[in-house]
C-alpha cells in the first residue's frame, strides 16, 4: 500500500515521497510525523475516503470535498479511478462515485499539503504530485 508521509523538520515541511504512483483500487496513505497537516484534493471525487476521523462538533465533514486533517493517527484514500467503457464520453451522465477516464495514460495529480508546523506549505523536490495510473493488465 503505498505511503505519503508528511515531514516538519528543521524548520522545513516535506512530503515524501515527492511524486507516488497509485493504481486504481489502490489505497494511498498519508501520516504526518511531528506536524498536523491538511491536505488539499482538488477532485474529491477521484477518491474514496477511509478511516478518516469523525468532525467534531462545529467542524464540517470537509472530507467530502477532498480537504481532510491528518493528525495523530493515518488517513487513507482508495483511488476510485477507471477506464471509460465504450461510448462512454468524459463528463457524460454517469453515476458521481465513478470517475471516468478516457485514456488509458496515467494521470498527473498535483495536490497540496498545509503543515501547521511552520505555517507553510510542504513541498518534495516541487509541489508534490500522483501519478493515477489505470488497471495493469
């Protein structure tokens, strides 16, 4: 299962690893080490949301639109992405829990991560990115 740790050391906020490769049905984890940290999904809607602590009262459940803390214990999103079936065309009417792709060429994902250790941004060797890559064979 692939692992996004999240780092604040030294004065700096990283992620590592910088770019992952996540497949569809695959489930990516992100744990912060030494920051609480909330990490920006721009299309929720490519994820499936795991084990991702409960609001407390007053918060809203901002999961739902891909913006979620990561505190003291692991958040894991399963990536929900797949090919688009035959006539099938981007944005067409299709139910909202299917993302439909229609190439079969891995997907570049930038996403951002806000570290409350150091008030900034984490970066790895830039903005860090996914790489949704469709089913193997």
């Amino acid at each position: 299962m692939p692992e996004v740790r999240i780092i604040s050391h030294g004065g700096k906020n990283m992620v590592w690893p910088p770019c992952v490769v996540v497949r569809q049905g695959e489930t990516l984890t992100f744990k912060a080490i030494n920051t609480e940290a909330t990490v920006f999904l721009p299309k929720p809607e490519l994820f499936e949301f795991e084990g991702n602590p409960r609001p407390s009262a007053g918060e809203s459940m901002a999961a739902t639109r891909g913006v979620f803390k990561v505190k003291d214990r692991p958040v894991a999103v399963k990536v929900k992405l797949r090919s688009a079936p035959a006539g099938v065309a981007p944005g067409g009417k299709e139910p909202a829990e299917d993302v439909r792709v229609a190439s079969s060429l891995p997907t570049i994902y930038p996403y951002a991560v806000y570290c409350e250790n150091g008030n900034d941004f984490a970066e790895g060797n830039s903005s860090p990115i996914m790489i949704l890559e469709p089913p193997g064979p």
